[in-house]
C-alpha cells in the first residue's frame, strides 16, 4: 500500500506570493507560522485562506523536535534554523515514522539541506531547489582551527569564528 502523501507547507512558500495546488491533499504546517505571520496585509490573507481551504496546524512531538535539533547540530545547520523550521522538518520527519508521505513546500535552503539529509522529500515554490548538500563547521579567521561546535571566538588566538562548508555532496 502507498504511503498518503501529505503537504507541509512552509512560511517562505506563504510569503512567495505564488498559489500552490494542494491536489486535494491535506496540507499541515506548525504553530509557528502562526507567529511568522502578522495579522493584515496579503501573506496573512492568505494563510487564513490556506486555513479555510483545510490547511490544519499541528504540532510536532518532543522526541521528532530533539531529533531534528541533534541532526541539524550535527550536520552545522543548527544556527541556520528558526525554531519554525525546526518545526516544519520535525512535523515531516514524525509523519514519515507514521507511515504517511510527508511532502515540504519550501524556498528555505536550510531546511532543504536537512531535509536531504534525513531523506525527507520537498518542492520548492520561487527559488531554485538546492543543487549541493552542505555540512557546516567553524574556521577561526585568525589561525584556521576548526571547530565542530559554535563558538564565537577563538579560544587559542582570539579571532573571529567564520562558518564554512566542511562538506558537501552534488545532489541528484
């Protein structure tokens, strides 16, 4: 039996201004959007059309979200991602675990970039998908020691800490 596909959509795929066609799949999104978007003005409109059309607001459980945080820690994405697109790649990840096809509709290249990583499935809207997979580290601009971890200033010579991509890998 084929998994029920399921679209979760993104506040970037609200903000780009283009309609999607759900094919009449359910579309889900988390309670964060709700705080990306401000009361007035088109982008609202259109969540609350998007909500009246059926799109529910669900969240994702505790174990899914620590999930996503310890792999986007892991992968150096930690820092590129809001708690909302924390969310977003929690609520994907919980419903594939469920059994269901959970699909992302964002332009956001950080969530993408996890999602590949976790084998999670999206569809851009405006922007190009990601065309790389990147895992982050961090390189003191002062005597080049990388740091896996955060950290803001060199312990050992007092420079600057700079992100940089330790990997990367061509998508297909």
């Amino acid at each position: 039996m084929k998994a029920s596909k399921i679209l979760i959509v993104d506040t970037s795929a609200i903000l780009s201004g283009k309609t999607f066609d759900s094919d009449d799949l359910p579309m889900i999104t988390c309670s964060g959007v709700d705080n990306e978007l401000k009361p007035g003005g088109k982008d609202y409109q259109k969540y609350q059309l998007l909500k009246e059309k059926g799109l529910t607001v669900l969240t994702s459980d505790k174990k899914s979200i620590d999930f996503i945080r310890k792999t986007a820690n892991e992968t150096g994405d930690i820092d590129r991602l809001s708690k909302t697109d924390m969310e977003i790649l929690a609520l994907a990840y919980q419903l594939r675990n469920e059994g269901k096809n959970p699909i992302i509709l964002t332009d956001d290249y950080s969530i993408q970039n996890l999602a590949k990583f976790l084998d999670l499935d999206f569809e851009n809207i405006n922007q190009l998908k990601i065309t790389k997979k990147f895992k982050w580290s961090y390189r003191c601009r002062g005597c080049g020691k990388r740091y896996k971890d955060i950290v803001k200033t060199c312990p050992i010579c007092g420079a600057e800490i700079k992100k940089v991509v330790s990997s990367e890998e061509n998508i297909k």
